[in-house]
C-alpha cells in the first residue's frame, strides 16, 4: 500500500492498520531466528503498554538495551509489522531490542504515545536485570513517527535526571508538525510516503493545531538541545521529511551534542523497514550497530 493522497479513509482504523502491515511486510527480509522474543506487558500511567523483548543469544554480561518505538505515523505501525526489523537489529547491534506498541491516533492522540514511550523506557531501565541488560547502555531509537518518540524520550531523560540515555538513533523523524520545510513540495508524490499523507497523519494524531508547537509533538521547537544524548541521525534524499531531519542535527550539534548525521542518496521514506527490496536498510542497520559498538570503546 503506498502512503499517498488517496489514503484509504474509508476503512476504519484497525482496517488501515491490518492493511498496511501486510502490504509492508511483503517488502521485508526473511525473520532471522532469534534466540528469545517475547511478549511483555509494560505497566504505564494510563493502563498496560504491551511490547515485545527480542533477545539475539545467550550472554553472560549484560547487553545493551534498545527501546524501539516503530513508524506509521502516530496511526498505522505494530509490533508484527516491526518484528523482522527488531529482531534484525537486536542480531546485528547484539543488543536485546524492546519493540513498544504505544497507543496510536485518531482513538489516542497527542500526547497519549509519549506518554507511553516514556513510561516504557523508565520501566525498562529499571527491570535492567529481569530484561538482561545494562542500564548504563541505553538506547532510544525509531523510524518516522518512532524517531519522534525516541528524540523527545531523550530531552525528557535530560529534563528529569535520567534514565540516562547513551545514544539516540533517529531514522527520518518527524521534527516539525508546525510547518512543511522546502522537502515537502520538492518530494512531494512519487516516493511512497507523500506530502498529503504526512497531512493527513498529522491531522489524526495533533489535530489541535496549537498542540502543534508543543516540544513533544515538534522537537526542532524545542529552544534548548543542550545536554540531550548523542544521535544518530539517519534521513533519506527524497523524503518530505528529510529538511526538518537535517535541520534537527544541526541543531543538536550546534547544541554540543556530539551528533551523526547520515542521508542515504537516492532513497526514499520508509527504506529502512524495506530490506527485502532495499539493500540500504542493512547499510542503516550497520551504520546502527557500530554507534552502539563505539558505546562500549
């Protein structure tokens, strides 16, 4: 199914969900095994979070912890439709890989997936040793609506004290709902994610325009970066997104943040979670595992 202008509203939520991940999930890799992947339920503010735990091997030392919060923008996006990609992660990054299944618009708009991304990573560092990892070595990542997450889940450790977040791996995220950046008209159509889609994610999810400018839904709104974890920006040359992408990195640089900032050429929105077609979303992987490497260094 191609995110386009004429998005299938006519199905209901659940409907849109299901057709999209099984549209997706013909584009993915082969699932690799893992050694253990399995459900959990996170206790949250406002009721249980469900996620699922992938863990690649047996380990004597405490591994690095990924929280992965997945795209479709606040709307479609789950846990089965991320499987193959959390489990490809955790195998190539050695990491073990929570995947989280926040609650999604239009039935829970902003801030309810915050809220919930939030709850997640605090519960996880602190069940450290039930879930088998280093609560020194914390990731936050996410794709599109995910990266979101995993950029305000990093100012918010920063504005509370911890948990102290280690890296923050940011795959073409939405930065800015407040405005479209040039990207927008110049990649408009013909790239699978389309300007018209981002709308209409977008007006699902915050349909509060003044919510809009709040830090949590538009973090490039945010006036101070200073002190956020170490990112990893990873944007794609012809996303609607990707002049926010880029201007966010370079707001956390100038900000000292010590940040990576890489655009794939040629590649499109949702190329990541695309490796069954798209040799680049290995390339992204790999470009992942060795920021988390260097972690360790």
């Amino acid at each position: 199914m191609e995110l386009a202008g004429d998005l299938p509203t006519n199905l209901s939520p659940s409907q849109l969900r299901e057709q999209y991940t099984r549209e997706r999930m013909k584009l993915q890799p082969p699932r690799p095994d893992v050694w253990s992947a399995r459900e959990i339920i996170i206790p949250g503010r406002d009721g249980p979070i469900a996620a699922r735990v992938y863990t690649p091997s047996p380990a004597i030392e405490p591994r690095p912890l990924m929280l992965y919060f997945h795209g479709g923008g606040w709307v479609v996006g789950s846990l089965e439709g991320y499987d193959t990609s959390c489990r490809r992660l955790a195998l190539t990054a050695d990491c073990v890989v929570v995947s989280v299944d926040y609650r999604l618009a239009p039935e829970n708009r902003f801030p309810a997936a915050v809220r919930d991304a939030w709850d997640a990573t605090t519960w996880c560092v602190s069940a450290a040793s039930e879930l088998g990892i280093d609560a020194s070595r914390v990731i936050v990542a996410g794709d599109s609506a995910g990266g979101t997450l995993a950029a305000v889940v990093a100012l918010q450790a920063r504005d509370e004290g911890g948990p102290n977040i280690a890296l923050q791996v940011l795959i073409y995220p939405a930065t800015d709902l407040t405005r479209e950046s040039p990207s927008y008209s110049r990649n408009a159509s013909g790239y699978m994610l389309t300007a018209a889609a981002l709308r209409w994610f977008i007006e699902r999810y915050v349909p509060d325009v003044d919510q809009r400018s709040d830090w949590r839904a538009s973090p490039l709104l945010r006036d101070d970066l200073v002190g956020a974890a170490p990112a990893l920006v990873i944007s794609a040359e012809y996303d609607p997104l990707v002049d926010e992408n880029e201007a966010y990195a370079k707001r956390l640089e100038a900000a000292g943040v010590p940040t990576q900032y890489v655009c794939f050429p040629g590649m499109i929105h949702p190329f990541f979670t695309l490796g069954g077609v798209v040799d680049d979303a290995a390339a992204a992987e790999r470009l992942i595992a060795d920021a988390i490497a260097r972690l360790t260094r």
